[in-house]
C-alpha cells in the first residue's frame, strides 16, 4: 500500500496549477471540503462520483514574486527537488512564447509501473498584477510499450501579486490511471500535495529575488479553454 502511494506525489508536479484568493484564506464553495490550514497555505478538496479527486490549494507568500513562481515551475532541473520519482522531465517544443510542451517520466519503485504526464502548458496576463498558468494534457504522441499516461489532466495557477505578496490559487484534477484503490489514492494525494507545497514554497525562499526574465512570456490567448 505505501508503494501504491508513492503514485500520488505525481498530483502536485510542476506546471500544473490556478490562483485567486485573498490572503490565505480558502474562498470556496460549499462543495469545496476543507483538509488542512497552515500559516503558509490551505488545503480543500471536492469528489464528484466517479471522477478524480479535485485538489485546491490557496496562500499568500511575502516576499515573492509571480514570475519567480513560474519560473520554478518551468525549471526542469528542481523538479526532482520536490516531486519524488520523477525520472526525466523534458521540454519537447514551444508553440508561442507564452506556450510550453512537456513530457515528465516517473520511475516508481517496484511493484508499480512507470508513469508519463504529457502537458501543454499557457501563461496569460490577466491584469497588470495577476496571472493565469493553464496546463492540460496531450494525448500524442503515444506513451512507450509498458509505460501508463496520467490522464486526463487539468491543472491551474492564478498568481495575483499585492503588497510584496504572491497570492496562490492553484487547483488539479489528475487521473494516475492503474488499478490502485481510488479511496487510498485520494487520502495519499492530499498528504502529498502538503508536502510538495511545503517544499516549493521553501525552494522558493532559498532562491530569493533574482534578475531574470520569465521562463514564459505571459501573453493573452490561449490555444485551450
């Protein structure tokens, strides 16, 4: 059981992710079910019958910036720092200069088989201070023979920069595919999804402010709803 788990540090990957909060506090629905609340962030969920787990995170982090979200995002190298098992994540073609193809590999110990996520990813400016990060996955090309996709995958960011703050409002829903227990999967991608939090928003800190350009160039249209 805690192998089949290990399937669930794949929901908080990278690119995937949606902001819009005010402060730290969860702005939801009814239907959105408060899980865990902490001065970084806020954890809710919501389960419709026979769908995937739908996954919200919301916070507010002084001290950085929109861009620097993103870029930590697109920066393929720290993805293992806070996604366990993710054995390769390469960057397969960049339709526009807001745009992004992904394809990510994860290894997992034995008995489960090996995992891809294949993602496009698009930046929109939505005002002067807020940003929309929308990811969703591609079908092609094919996984490799033995390999499962993750599908399929929905994922979204909205950054919203205020008082030397990023506020955070980002929401998933990702099907792992496979036979695991679907009530063991859910409970383990909520812990998980805590835990890459915690990590990303640490990774975030030790980088500090740098002078760099956006890893995407925030544009205004979007090849996908």
């Amino acid at each position: 059981m805690n192998l089949t788990g290990n399937l669930q540090r794949l929901t908080c990957l990278l690119w995937l992710a949606g902001f819009s909060a005010s402060g730290h506090t969860v702005q939801t629905p009814e239907n959105w079910q408060p899980w865990h609340h902490s001065d970084l962030f806020s954890v809710a969920y919501q389960k419709r019958t026979d769908q995937p787990l739908q996954i919200r995170v919301t916070g507010q982090w002084p001290g950085i910036s929109a861009k620097s979200v993103i870029n930590l995002l697109n920066d393929i190298d720290s993805v293992p720092l806070w996604v366990k098992h993710v054995s390769t994540v390469t960057i397969l073609s960049r339709p526009a200069s807001n745009q992004t193809r992904v394809l990510t590999h994860f290894d997992l110990p034995w008995p489960l088989r090996k995992r891809d996520m294949l993602t496009h990813a698009c930046l929109l400016q939505v005002s002067k201070a807020s940003y929309l990060l929308k990811i969703r996955s591609v079908a092609e090309p094919a996984p490799a023979p033995g390999v499962i996709r993750i599908e399929p995958v929905t994922v979204q960011w909205r950054l919203t920069e205020r008082d030397n703050a990023v506020e955070i409002d980002y929401q998933i829903s990702a099907d792992l595919q496979g036979g695991a227990p679907q009530w063991f999967v859910d409970k383990v991608a909520l812990r998980n999804t805590r835990t890459s939090f915690n990590a990303l928003h640490e990774l975030l800190q030790t980088q500090g402010v740098r002078a760099q350009p956006w890893a995407l160039v925030p544009g205004n249209t979007c090849p996908f709803e």
